[in-house]
C-alpha cells in the first residue's frame, strides 16, 4: 500500500482519521463531527456508510457519500440495528457464561 496517495484520498474526502491494521483495508472516518449533536454525529455517519446513503440538514451537515435516503431505506436501517443489537446481546450472553464458567458455576456476574 502506498502511504501518499492514501492521504491525498484522506485530505479530498476531509476524513480526520486513517485506521491502519495488518491484514485489512484501510479505514477513512470522515463526517463524525459534523453534526450539532455531540452524541449522534458518529452514530448517524456510521449507519449512512453502512447504507450507503447521504445523510444531511440542509445548511448544517451532509453525512456520508451516497444517494439520498428513500422510503425503503427505513427497513434496511432497522435491519442494519436489530443485527447489530442481537449481536452486543449475544456478546453480553456469552461473556455472561464465561463469568459463570470461571466462577465455577457460582453464580454470574450479572452483566445483564
């Protein structure tokens, strides 16, 4: 992989960061912050990428690089959600278990 034209692509997008792991393609996080809301900002530009959509307030923000989102779109969304809240739950379960397992069976430790 070649470093400079990664960070001309980095600096055409307007991306803060570049996440670099061996094995995986790099990762450019762009639009995170550039909502109003201190708390939604990332959330929002994650699921805009995930869908491959433009999020946006006219006059505020655009988050995201794609078609601007439809009716449908809606369902995708929810799906996108209910596959990533089933997986944090199964993730709980299982480190759940894991506590009971190295307690030896004493009981959990309560982690939901």
């Amino acid at each position: 992989m070649e470093l400079n034209p990664l960070l001309r692509r980095a600096v055409e997008l307007g991306a803060s960061d570049i996440h670099l792991k061996v094995g995986l393609p790099p990762i450019l996080r762009r639009d995170g912050a550039l909502t109003a809301s201190p708390n939604a900002g990332r959330t929002m530009a994650a699921m805009a990428g995930a869908l491959g959509l433009t999020l946006g307030k006219r006059g505020a923000y655009r988050l995201g690089e794609g078609r601007p989102p439809a009716a449908g779109d809606v369902a995708r969304a929810v799906r996108v959600f209910a596959w990533a809240a089933g997986l944090t739950l199964g993730a709980l379960l299982l480190l759940d278990s894991l506590a009971l397992f190295l307690r030896g069976g004493r009981g959990a430790l309560g982690i939901i």
